[in-house]
C-alpha cells in the first residue's frame, strides 16, 4: 500500500500541478451580467433627453477564478457620443466597449443597440410664478407676494424651454394663515431635461393683514 503513494511520485505531483492548473484556466461563462452605460464626450452644446436604456446585459467569459473575482461595479459600457448630432439616433454597442479585466472579454451585449433622443442646449431666464392652494383664515387676506430671487437662469433642452413663459413652484398650503410667512419652496422641473439651473428653490415671502370691517 505504501508503494502505491511513493511509486512514480514526481510525475503524480506533475500531475495534480497540472490539474490545478487547468482548474485555474478553465473557461467558464457568467451570463445575464447587468453593467451601466456611461455616456462619454457628448458635445457640450446638446444634451441627452430621452435614453430608455440604463444599462445592458453581457455574457462574459474567461477563466473561472477571473470571473469568480470579476467586482460588476467596475464594469461599464462606455459609449463615445462625440459624433452625436441633434435628433434621434441609434448606437452600436461593441464587445471592445466594455470595460474588463484583462483575460475575460465579452461573448454577447443585450441590446446590442440604443436609440437616444439628442437636443440642443438653450440658456434662458424665467420669471418665477408661485403656486398657492387654500385660502387664509377668514377675515385675513394676502397684501404681497414676494419671491426670492424672482427669475432663475435655465441651461437645458431648446424643445422644452423655448415651449415655457415662466417657472412654477411647488404648492404652498396657505390655508388657515393668519399672519406673515416666510416659506422656502422647490422649483417645479418635473419633465425638463436641466444641465444646469441658478438655483433650484426660491424663497417666498408672504405679507397677511386682516381685512378692514366697514
């Protein structure tokens, strides 16, 4: 029996060497692997406004241990929009986009395409409108309204900010109100396509006096 495990030993222990070797570098597939998109050099005169994917799905193969230790944080789709023009256009996404470790690479992408929405940029200023609901209490009304600041400055989509008069706010309650108030409210940009804005809250002043009895 001891013969057995001594007999023709160094070519057992090549053997077991190799077998872990090739346990290390055997090739094996993760699939349904979900990476986000990462939008690169888009020029700086457009913006994105419609992008109905956030990512898409690989099939990554590689050595077993590589893809065992593959951390999906670091995977991206990066997508080269330099060449990008106003209006809607489709985009190819290559293997060789895909950001991997060195040894794995990428079998399938799903969607192997995107459709995105492009629009220029437009900068405009725009008076602030405020919005309230509800009534003070009986007896009291509201003598001034006062905005701070009363106009914001938007960068963002031509098509949606060349469409606006004015910004709203958000609702302000007001009923019940029987004196002065001081209220700091967020701009309402529910469906705009924004790069950059002045501010994105305004504060509002309120004066509330009783009303006079003949």
């Amino acid at each position: 029996m001891k013969g057995f495990f001594t007999k023709n030993l160094s070519l057992k222990l090549i053997s077991i060497l190799l077998a872990a070797i090739l346990w290390y570098f055997v090739v094996s597939e993760r699939s349904g692997e979900s990476v986000p998109l990462d939008f690169r050099n888009i020029p700086n005169s457009l913006i994105i406004i419609e992008n109905p994917e956030e990512s898409v799905n690989l099939r990554i193969s590689g050595p077993a241990t590589l893809l065992r230790r593959l951390p999906p944080k670091n995977v991206k789709a990066i997508l080269d929009l330099s060449d990008a023009k106003p209006g809607e256009a489709k985009f190819t996404i290559q293997p060789e986009q895909i950001t991997l470790p060195r040894g794995l690479r990428v079998t399938m992408v799903s969607p192997a395409s995107i459709v995105l929405t492009i629009d220029e940029l437009l900068r405009k200023t725009l008076p602030v409108e405020v919005i309230l609901v509800g009534k003070p209490l009986e007896g009291f009304k509201f003598t001034r309204v006062g905005i701070d600041p009363p106009v914001v400055e938007i960068l963002g989509a031509r098509n949606e900010l060349s469409r606006l008069k004015r910004i709203s706010t958000g609702e302000i309650d007001i009923s019940g109100f029987k004196k002065d108030a001081v209220k700091k409210v967020p701009l309402n940009l529910a469906g705009l396509h924004i790069k950059s804005i002045s501010t994105e809250e305004v504060k509002v002043n309120l004066k509330c006096a009783r009303v006079p009895t003949e």
